[in-house]
C-alpha cells in the first residue's frame, strides 16, 4: 500500500505595525485595518508544492525604540 506523507508547517506574514495600549489591542486594529492583508499568497511555482490555509493566530512583537 502506498501512502502520501506531508509536513505541516507554520508561517507568519507581516500585517502592519500599530500603536496601541496592550497586544490585544494591537490584534482588534489589525482586524480592522483594511489595508491588513490576511490572505497571502505563493508564487506559482512554491504553490505547487505548498497549500497555504487561512490565519489561525496571531503573535504582536514589542518594537524597541
């Protein structure tokens, strides 16, 4: 019997950078940001080998500045 076998990975993509008060904060303005792109993409040729899914989390990091 022959099986496919497949790695599932994660990935991350740059939404925007905000200013808020707490992280929660800053994931509501991303949410609501228009110009946020939550759908990427692949190039043609990636996409043959890697089926992107929809965002399931998000993860804020602090700037120093």
């Amino acid at each position: 019997m022959k099986y496919n076998v497949y790695g599932i990975m994660t990935a991350s993509i740059f939404l925007g950078e905000y200013e808020a008060v707490d992280t929660e904060s800053a994931v509501e303005l991303a949410e609501k940001d228009s110009q946020a792109d939550w759908t990427p993409c692949l190039c043609h040729h990636c996409s043959e080998e890697i089926e992107l899914g929809e965002v399931y989390d998000t993860q804020v990091v602090e700037q120093n500045e």
